[in-house]
C-alpha cells in the first residue's frame, strides 16, 4: 500500500508535470541516460543572457520553440539560418587573435623601430602596448565571464549597453574605422611585399594605390564567401606566418650569411653590437611616438574572439584563455625581436639598409621598399622569395580577419536603429552574412586604400582602437564602481578579485589615453572630437533605444545623493525656484465640449503650454492629468501625449497620468505623491472653474483643493480664462501692460513669477506695471513705497522698466478679505524667519508683503515676542480651528449678492473667533509667569474695525467698488496678476462658493488673469 501511495504522489506526480511543462513549453523533458548527457543539459542550463532564456520568454510571450523573428523584407530570405559548426579556443580564438596581430609590420618595420629607438625604447613600446591590450582583455575576460558579450554582437554590444546607445554607437563606429583602417594597411603591406619580389611592379605610376585597391577589392569577395571559408583559409595562413617567422629567427641566428651584409652592417648576433643598440638613435622628424605608433597596431587583434562569440562552444573561456595566450605569446616574440635586431646589425644599417636606397625617397619612417626588401633579403633563410611570399600571405591573412569583423561591427550597429541612414545595413543575406555592410566596407576600405602609406595609415588607426579600448575600460569601471546588478564577472563578490577590475580597468584608461598623447596630441584631440561629433549626430538623429546602460546606474547615484543630501527646507530658504505641480482633467470633467481622436478635449493641455511660458524659472514640473473615464489605453496614449507637449514647449520634468473618479480626488491624490524627498512640488498650478455656478459640487470641491494645497504648503496659480490666453495656435506675442495687483501680502511671489512670464517671447513686448494696493495711507508713506520697492527691484535686476503705482483706498471693507489675518500672518512668518539659520537681510531679499517696504516694522531676525506682540495661534491652528455655520447645507443660494454678503459674514465670524483665541492663549502666558494681571492682546485682524455678525444687505457693494477700480486700469491689459485671500471656510457649499464669487467679483470684466496665493515662507534672495 505504501509503495502504491509512493508511486501515486512520486511518479506519477513527476510524470503530470513532466507533461504540463511539455504542453507549455512544447518540449520534450527526459532525465539524463549518462553523465555525460547530464553535464551537456548542466552546460545547456538557463542563465539570463543565454539562447535557452531566449527560447523561454519566446514561449513564454505565446511563440512556438525555434521562433526566429525574419530580419528581412526580402521574401527570398529563409526563415531559419543555418546551424554554425561550433569552435573550441584554439582555432575559434587563439589562431584569429594571433593573425589579426602577426602583421606585416612585423616583418617590414621592426629593424627600423630598433634603429631609431634603440632596443631599450623599443621594448619599451612594447610594453606600453601590451599593458593596453592586457587591461583590455582582462576587461573583455570580465565581460565574457558575466555573460554580456556572449551571442550578443561582441564588444560593440557591450559597449553601447554599458556606455548607453549613442556613446556605444559613436565609439563602435570609431571601432569600425579602425577595422578598416587595419585591413587596408595590411593590403598596403602586402603591396610592398609583392613589390620586393616583382621590383618591376614598382615602376606603374601610383602602385600603391592602385594594387592595394584591386587588392581590397579580391579580399571583399573572398569575404563574401562567408565566414567558414576564412576560418578554414585561416588555419593555412597562421602555418605559413609562423614559418616567415621562423625564416626570420633563423637567418638572425645564421646572420650574416654574405660578405656584402657583413660590409653593410650586419655583424651576427653580437654582445657589442647589443650594447651599442640599447639607446635611440632617431633620425630627423622621428620620435618615440612615431615607433609607439608603428608597434601599437600589432596589439589591435585582441577582440578578434569576442567578435567570433556567436561560434564559440564556450566563449567565456575561450575569450579569456585564448585572447591571454594570444597577447603573451605575442609580447615574447615581440620583444625577442627586438633584442635579436639590436644584436644583429648597427643602427645605421636597420635605420637605412644596405647604401642603395635614395635619400632623398625615403618615408616617414626612413625606409622605402628597397631598403627594407634589402634587409629582408639579406637576414631572411634560406632564401628571400619564401619570406616575400610568407610576408604577403601574413598581411593578406591579417586584411582578411579585419574584413571579416567589420562589416559584422557596422551589421550590428545598423540593427540598433540608432540611425536611419544605416538601417537597410542590419539585413543578412540567405547565408546569414552581413552582404549590405561588406559592401559598404569594401567601398570605404578602397577609398582608404589610396593612402597608399603605411606610416601614415598606422597612427590612424592606433588612434582609433586606444578609443575603443579606452571605453572598454571606462565601462568595466564604471559597472564595478557602481555594483550594477547585471554585472556579474567571475569573482565579483569577492574583494581582491572586485579590487582587480577596478585597478586593471583604471590602468587601462590610463594606459590608453597615455599612448594616445605620445602618439600625437593633435590626432588624440581630432579622434575624440570624431567620436564626440559622432555622439551628438546620433543623440541628434537617432531613434530612441529601447535599453538602458550603465550610464544610468551613474545617473541613478548621483541622483540618490543629491536627493538624500536635499531637504525640503531649503526650498524655502534659499534659491527658491518653482517646482509646479500642473493638474488638469481628462475626460468628462473637462470644461471643453470638443473632443480630439483619444478622448481628450482639444484645449485639455492649454494649461501645460502656459506652464511652458513661464520656464524660465528654471525649476522642475511635474504634468499630471487627472483621467476621469479612462482605461489602461487611454492612460498610455494620455501618457504619451502630455510627454509629447512637454517636449514640444521645452519643458524639463515629468509626465504623469492619475486615475480618479473625480478631479478633485486624483488632484489630491498628485499633490499628496508628486515628488520624492527634497525633490517636490511647491507650487501647484490649476485652471479656474468656468463653470462653477452651473456645478454646485465643482465649487466645493475646487475650494478644498486649493486649501489642501495650501495646507502642505504648496503655493497656488490659477490661470482664469485660459480660453484667452495666447497658447497653443493663438500664441501670438501680446503687447500692453502685465498688470501685478499687490494686495497687502504675496507680493515677491507676483514679482517672481511676473519676472518669469516676462523672459519668454510672448509676454517680452508687454511692460510691467506694479498695483500697491494700501488702506489709509499719505503721501510719504505711498511715496515711501513707492521708493523702496523700486530700488528692491533695481538691486534683484527683475523687471527693467517697471512702472510702480500706488492705489490708496479708504474703506477697509473693499479689500476685507486680505486683512482679517494679516497680524497673525506677519507674526508667524516672522517666527518661522527667526527660527532658521540663515542670517536673511532684508535688502538681499524680496518684499513679502507690504509691511516688508518700510524699515523698523518688524526686523526679521527678532520674534513675535520681543517685540511686545501677543502669541498668536499658528497657522496648523488656524488652519485646524472650527468654522460655525451660518446656513444649513440645504439652504437654496442663487444671487450674486447673497454669496457675497456671506463673505462678510464668515470673514466677521472668523475674526471673531480667532481674536478670542488668543486672548486664550494671552491669560495661559500669564498665568504661567504668574502675573495675575490679565492683558487683553491687541486684536489679531489688522483693522480695529469690528462689525457685526448681521449680513447687512450692502456687505457685497464694497467688493464691486474695488472690482470697479481694478477694472478701471487693467481692463485692457494683457495679463493681471492678482493674489488670492486666505480661504475662510470650506464647510458647506455655500462658503465654498462665497470664496469663488468674491474672486471672481474682484476680475470680473478681465481677459486674462492668472491668481497666485503663496505659503507665506518663501524666501526670494539675492546673492
């Protein structure tokens, strides 16, 4: 029974699985026979960057096992490519990286590097070059081991994934012209060759350039032939290299092998001769970085097996075993010639050859194919013909590598779609080889060709690959340094091998850009600036990658730090700038009946455009729309389309969509989340309710924004009237006057954000003129303001050409709803001055309110209680304290005048209650101290009158008296600014839509007109 139960719940289980997996991922799962098919499934397992992982999410995303995407429109094109024989290291690694290296400078300009150089110099440069490509590869060991490079474009993927599409892109098409660049010097080379055993071909006028392009030409079609046939012919050229070598060593040790190359120079192998080669000799116009730029080239094949990564059984190991060996060997050999030339013949003789050559003719390098296929000739065993042909054989085997890769290089640029222009490239042909690209490399390639130099070939493209192995380095630091998740190399989560990356890699960078300058400052600037221009034509042109790099991890720390370095207070205190929230509907709560194709009303993002005029503030703005009716579509396309304004109008910060029921409660939901640390909102800015009469709720519900906007102290902009405003296709430049209404308080808010909308063109051809608006006042005080806020302006250099004038009125009650508090406003910001550590001086800062235009009121640096002022609630408290109803909420309200006699009411109510708080609060103080005398506190208003709680029938007159005197100068501005009044209730509808009558009361008969309410603690300094 038990076996019965084990066999239930153990195979039967294992087997009902084994189908389930079977039906999903249409493969067959079965346990291994033998280890040895067990070690191939381990070898097979899933990693992240594998083939197998590929074929999961296919399966995953609903796409049958096998599925290739078609990679041309071509219907001649097979859906599948051909399986490619896998190669081990030896001959998928170790023999390319040695051809690519083993070229014909080897053979035609090492004598003469020791010449000039001396061997002590000479194998100096070598070492210079090997530590480059030894930093390289071990950064390229690290790529292949985390699995970055593996089937994925080779170093160019890796560069443009960890350096970000564009400075890949523009590096890889810097690598790719160093490819080129070395298959045409090696075609050169093998000219010269084929010159020293034909001298007759010498005599065809521009044989270099001839021969070498005829030349490019033949090695592009063998190319064609696909890869195989390279890897096989490579395989035979490798054995012939290495017996032209092997020519040379000998004929050095058996050197000198006639009496005329005794007579010339060249005295065998030699202690002496050793000894008096050790130091340079240069020539005239030579220099260490002339041979640096000679033996540089012969270190430029180490990538050769990252761009054969698609073939390679194991290419995390072959990389690194094969590119290590590769360059080791290569330095040994590098380097036993120089000693073996320096030993063999005087420098004259390496420098010049046997006395035959022309002076006269020589190049920059001090040897023409006489003189070198005369030293050849006479050093090589046994005879000179082998080692010409063996010389030309080495540089056709080197040209045909290099084409090989870079038409391969410039296929997987093109399929980044980075640039539109090398787009038809990506396609493959039937084979799956890059067909388009060779042709376009062979042409390049033969245009190159007609340099017909190898010494001044060789500079360019020693510049070209220290830029490509410069970032290589830069990347692999850069992704160690910033512990990026993706990045996991061989031994990364242990220190020494982490401390490794990081010190190889910075050598590498120094290495690099040190070669760089001794090759040539002029070409080390000239190819960054390349690689520079190149970066801004594809940020430029490009398309928009669909990857990150890890340019964004840098990103992502610094700004992690400056966030965590940011506090919210500092906003306030200095260097304010606005940070707005911007909040409009979307959809059914839209004012706009018009709707466009996606649902939202064509003037929905009006708002956001008249944000963008006022830019110049230079601050961060976030764009949320608020979607009523909206599915996950229509927030994508909403998405994407608030995105797209933003980039239209210039607008630095961040789009976003919330989802809400209604307006008011996804404005709540924004101005609560918007942001993160010091990095928030302060201000907010809304479309003033058209319809607010219409919609008994919308007057509510816009009132208890605003003051839950007020509440997490977030200054307030409401554009009324945007249907006028000149944005979008009516955004013409508006002439007349910006007319900025100062009503007793915000006031460097106004200024701040006039000074703003005045930078931009529309608004630059409209002067600004400044409202104060006082109660009471004579000519010296008027005057006294009027002096004051001119010079403040003068100082700060805002609005150049200000006209300033002053409105005096003498009834309190026009302008109620400004006063009723202020006394408590002054001392709180008073306080809140005081209690910071920034030693603010009232010259260096923007007047607040008006009380701020004249010296001695209330000096900021001293409290609210030194002063001899009562201790006022704060404003959490006044905020936080109870309103009384007048009306009950089913009260029916319909007239104008009603709403606003209610103003008076509550504004009389609530200065009634606040005064008796601090009497309150006035008796605690004292009996605290243990005074007994009770001392009533002056009033908290800032008027002594005292009406009553009676709604008198005129309360509203003194509202449209002050509307009239508002209307009378600014009716025919371009724009009025006006500050906004604390809000006195939010508890029925009725209070709620008081407040909005009373604004609107105040800009009735205005066009244009933006209200602004701060929090009362910004600080507008100057430095």
């Amino acid at each position: 029974m038990a076996d019965k139960n084990d066999n239930r719940y153990g195979s039967a289980a294992s087997t009902d699985k084994s189908s389930n997996l079977n039906n999903l991922f249409n493969v067959k799962i079965t346990p291994p026979s033998s280890e040895e098919d067990g070690e191939q499934i381990q070898q097979n397992d899933l990693t992240i960057f594998g083939a197998d992982a590929s074929m999961l999410g296919e399966t995953l995303r609903g796409r049958p096992a096998g599925y290739k995407p078609r990679r041309s429109s071509d219907s001649s094109v097979k859906s599948e490519v051909p399986k490619k024989k896998l190669k081990g290291t030896f001959s998928g690694v170790l023999v390319p990286t040695c051809e690519n290296m083993w070229g014909v400078l080897i053979f035609l300009r090492f004598f003469y590097v020791v010449g000039n150089a001396g061997v002590g110099q000479a194998c100096l440069a070598v070492v210079l070059s090997f530590i480059v490509a030894f930093c390289t590869t071990s950064c390229l060991s690290a790529i292949a081991s985390s699995g970055g490079v593996v089937s994925e474009g080779g170093p160019y993927h890796m560069l443009s994934r960890s350096l970000g599409p564009y400075a890949g892109a523009s590096v890889g098409i810097t690598y790719y012209l160093g490819f080129a660049l070395l298959g045409v010097l090696e075609s050169v080379g093998a000219i010269d060759a084929l010159v020293m055993a034909a001298p007759t071909l010498s005599t065809v006028p521009a044989y270099h350039q001839i021969f070498g392009g005829s030349l490019v030409l033949i090695l592009n079609f063998v190319v064609w032939g696909g890869i195989n046939i390279v890897t096989k012919l490579g395989v035979v050229f490798v054995v012939v290299v290495a017996l032209t070598i092997l020519m040379f060593y000998v004929g050095i040790f058996v050197s000198p092998q006639t009496e005329a190359a005794e007579l010339a120079g060249v005295t065998g192998l030699s202690a002496s001769t050793l000894g008096d080669n050790l130091g340079p000799s240069y020539d005239p116009g030579v220099r260490f970085g002339t041979v640096l730029a000679i033996i540089f080239p012969c270190f430029t094949g180490i990538l050769s097996g990252a761009n054969r990564a698609d073939v390679l059984r194991n290419p995390q190991k072959s990389i690194r075993n094969g590119t290590f060996g590769a360059i080791t060997i290569s330095l040994f050999m590098y380097l036993s010639f120089m000693f073996f030339w320096g030993a063999v013949a005087t420098s004259d003789y390496l420098k010049h050859g046997p006395p035959l050559g022309d002076a006269a003719h020589r190049r920059l390098s001090g040897v023409n194919n006489d003189e070198a296929g005369a030293i050849v000739g006479q050093i090589v065993w046994p005879h000179r013909i082998p080692a010409y042909v063996g010389i030309f054989i080495s540089s056709v085997s080197q040209a045909l590598q290099c084409f090989t890769v870079a038409p391969r290089l410039l296929q997987s640029i093109s399929a980044d779609n980075l640039l539109p222009i090398l787009k038809p490239l990506s396609t493959l042909n039937r084979k799956g080889e890059p067909a388009r690209a060779l042709v376009i490399t062979a042409i390049l390639a033969i245009a190159l060709s007609m340099i017909g130099d190898l010494d001044l070939i060789a500079p360019l493209l020693t510049m070209c690959f220290l830029v490509c192995y410069m970032f290589m380095n830069i990347s692999c630091l850069m992704l160690t340094l910033l512990k990026t998740p993706t990045w996991r190399p061989a031994g990364i989560f242990r220190r020494r091998f982490r401390l490794w990356y990081i010190i190889s890699s910075f050598v590498g960078v120094v290495a690099s850009l040190a070669v760089m300058i001794i090759v040539s400052v002029y070409w080390t600037i000239g190819v960054l600036v390349l690689a520079a221009l190149l970066y801004l034509y594809l940020d430029w042109v490009g398309a928009e990658a669909e990857w990150g790099s890890g340019l964004d991890g840098l990103r992502y720390n610094f700004a992690l730090t400056a966030l965590q370095g940011l506090q919210e207070k500092v906003h306030k205190r200095i260097n304010w700038r606005p940070q707005v929230l911007v909040l409009y509907p979307v959809g059914n709560g839209c004012n706009s009946s018009e709707n466009d194709n996606d649902g939202a009303t064509a003037g929905t993002h009006d708002l956001l455009r008249f944000y963008g005029q006022m830019r110049k503030g230079r601050g961060m703005c976030v764009a949320s729309a608020i979607v009523l009716d909206g599915d996950d579509k229509r927030v994508i396309a909403e998405k994407k389309r608030v995105a797209e304004v933003m980039a239209k109008e210039s607008i630095q910060g961040f789009a976003d969509v919330v989802v809400a029921p209604s307006f008011g409660e996804g404005a709540s939901y924004a101005v609560q989340l918007a942001g993160i640390g010091g990095l928030r909102p302060n201000s907010v800015m809304l479309e003033w309710p058209s319809n607010w009469r219409r919609r008994s709720e919308e007057a509510r519900e816009f009132v208890r924004l605003l003051q839950f906007a007020t509440n997490t102290n977030k200054a307030v902009m409401c554009v009324k009237n945007l249907a006028y405003m000149p944005v979008g296709e009516r955004a013409i430049p508006m002439n007349g006057t910006i007319d900025v209404w100062w009503m007793i308080h915000d006031g460097g808010f106004l200024l701040l954000c006039a000074h703003f909308l005045k930078q931009h063109k529309i608004w630059r051809g409209c002067q600004v003129r400044v409202l104060l608006v006082m109660e009471h006042a004579d000519e010296e005080a008027t005057a006294t303001a009027k002096a004051n806020l001119t010079k403040l302006l003068s100082n700060h250099r805002l609005l150049d050409g200000v006209i300033i004038e002053v409105v005096v009125l003498h009834d309190d009650a026009m302008i109620e709803p400004y006063t009723y508090d202020w006394t408590m406003k002054v001392t709180n910001r008073v306080d809140d001055l005081a209690a910071s550590d920034m030693p603010f001086k009232r010259q260096n800062t923007l007047p607040t309110s008006l009380d701020d235009l004249f010296d001695g009121v209330l000096p900021v640096k001293t409290s609210a209680k030194a002063v001899g002022l009562p201790h006022h609630p704060s404003v959490e408290e006044r905020r936080a304290a109870p309103v009384l109803r007048a009306f009950d909420e089913d009260l029916e309200w319909t007239s104008e005048s009603d709403l606003l006699s209610n103003v008076h009411k509550k504004i009389e109510e609530r200065r009634s209650y606040m005064d008796r708080l601090a009497q309150v609060n006035a008796f605690s103080s004292n009996s605290q101290s243990g005074n007994s005398t009770l001392k009533v506190p002056q009033t908290i208003s800032g008027s002594n009158r005292r009406g009553s709680t009676v709604v008198h029938p005129n309360s509203a007159r003194p509202y449209m008296r002050m509307n009239a005197i508002i209307a009378e100068r600014s009716k025919d501005s371009a724009l009025v600014m006006m500050n906004m009044p604390d809000i006195w209730s939010t508890e029925s509808e009725k209070d709620c839509a008081s407040y909005m009558a009373y604004c609107d009361c105040l800009t009735k008969s205005l066009d244009r007109v933006l209200l602004l309410h701060s929090t009362g603690l910004e600080v507008f300094t100057r430095f």
